[in-house]
C-alpha cells in the first residue's frame, strides 16, 4: 500500500531462499552420507547450516545483482 515494490521484492526473495535451502539441505546431506565418517546427527547440523548460508548467499547475491539502479 505504500509503494515499496523494492522492498517487498526483496523479503520475498529471501523467504523464497529460505524455503528452498531444506531441499538444498537434503543434497548437501546425501552427499555427505556417501562419504559417512561421522554421525547421522553431525552430518544433519552441518548439512542444514551449510544449505541455508548456501540460499541466503545467493539470494542476496540476485537481489543486489537485479536490484533497479535510481
């Protein structure tokens, strides 16, 4: 209602990556599996940590890089 078309784009983006990095969580988390020399819950605190930076990164990454030049 305020005009912040920006500003909304943006949160929206970062949401979007936030949603996405549990499936980014996942592919981090078989391949980590596949070499297997920790535990199961080990592997999971960094495969989540790791997807969600992963998402969030790039996610700022596009908003910068598409963000309207004034």
């Amino acid at each position: 209602r305020k005009g912040r078309i920006d500003e909304h784009r943006a949160w929206m983006i970062r949401l979007f990556s936030w949603s996405m990095s549990i499936a980014t969580m996942r592919i981090i988390l078989g391949a980590f599996f596949y070499v297997q020399p920790w535990s199961d819950r080990d592997w999971f605190g960094i495969s989540l940590n790791l997807g969600l930076l992963v998402n969030l990164v790039a996610a700022e990454f596009w908003i910068t890089k598409t963000r309207k030049r004034v």
